[in-house]
C-alpha cells in the first residue's frame, strides 16, 4: 500500500546536552490514514527513559500510553521561548480517543519542580475523565521528605497520599474541554 509506512529505529546513539540517548532494538512505527501504531519503542538515558506504546486512530477508538521515568525535563528547554524548566518527572500517560475526542488521562511526578531557575517544589498532577468526558485534573505543589520521588513512587502514589502530605504549598485542580484550559490553585 502507497499509504502505508512502517518505520523500525535501529539502536542508536543520540547526544543531547551533555546526554547519551538511545533508542532500543525490536520497536515498530506504522503508519496509516488515519492512524498510528508504536510498538515498544523506548528512548532512553543512563538514568532515565520514555516508553511508547499502542496506536492512535483519529476516527476510532484507541489508546497511545507513555511511561517516562525519571526524564530530566530541562531537555525540553531549547523547544521553550524564554523560559526554562528543571526536575526529573515520572509519568504515566494515555492518549485516547473516544467518539472522535483526543482525550488525556494519567498521573504525573516532578520531583524538585523549577521554573527560571526558582524551585517551586514537588509536583504532582493526577487527570482523569469525568461522566461527561472532560478531563479534570487535581494534585499541587508540595515539598516531600522522600528523597526519591521517581517513578516507582509514583505507581503507589495517589491523590489521596498528596491530600496528607504535611508540606502541601500549592493545591492545583482544574479542567480541559476543547480547546479549553481552566486552573486555579490554592496557596497554603
């Protein structure tokens, strides 16, 4: 087929910053009118990595998942304009599309979260769907006294272990529906 594109990284070395990045052996990108496959498709670090894997269709139903662990989010820096970010996040993130919506749902760690080199803190955000389908997230601002926050800790880390943390600075909820992005955050 003329539409039809399979990719395959071969493993690699890519340097970013001062980062020796690779991409594992055995990951597959196909794609097709309207619709992306990735399977096992790893980019990792010495200490961190980003795995990719389900399909995306723009016209039926599907789920795209990313796992990052420990990702160094300064990396994204030379893609800011004027700003600039540090921390390491862990994540677990799904892409879905249900009934033609791009949905978002999942859960996120940032441990020593800075912004223009001022340290906010710890973040940690949960997103989920409510019965109508628009994302709501909740989570905050907060200074753990783990000294690990990655991305095992996040697997047993909910909402309701942020909500008893002693040093809660700020508490963040808000939504996205189309195109539209609310927040309001509460400073203790």
């Amino acid at each position: 087929e003329t539409d039809n594109i399979i990719i395959q990284l071969d493993p690699s070395r890519i340097f970013l910053k001062d980062y020796e990045c690779h991409f594992n052996d055995q990951n597959t990108i196909h794609i097709r009118p309207h619709r992306y496959e990735i399977d096992n498709l790893v980019f990792s670090t010495q200490n961190s990595s980003v795995a990719i894997n389900g399909d995306y269709d723009t016209k039926d139903s599907s789920r795209l998942s990313m796992a990052a662990k420990n990702f160094d989010i300064s990396l994204i820096n030379p893609l800011l304009n004027g700003m600039s970010f540090g921390g390491r996040m862990s994540a677990d993130l799904n892409l879905l599309n249900r009934n033609g919506r791009r949905l978002i749902f999942g859960k996120l760690i940032t441990d020593e979260l800075n912004m223009n080199e001022t340290r906010l803190g710890d973040l940690f955000l949960m997103a989920g769907l409510n019965n109508n389908n628009a994302i709501r997230f909740t989570g905050g601002l907060f200074d753990s006294s783990k000294s690990d926050l990655d991305y095992e800790f996040l697997s047993n880390f909910s909402i309701r272990d942020f909500q008893q943390e002693k040093n809660i600075i700020a508490k963040l909820s808000g939504s996205y529906e189309q195109k539209s992005f609310k927040a309001t955050a509460d400073f203790d």
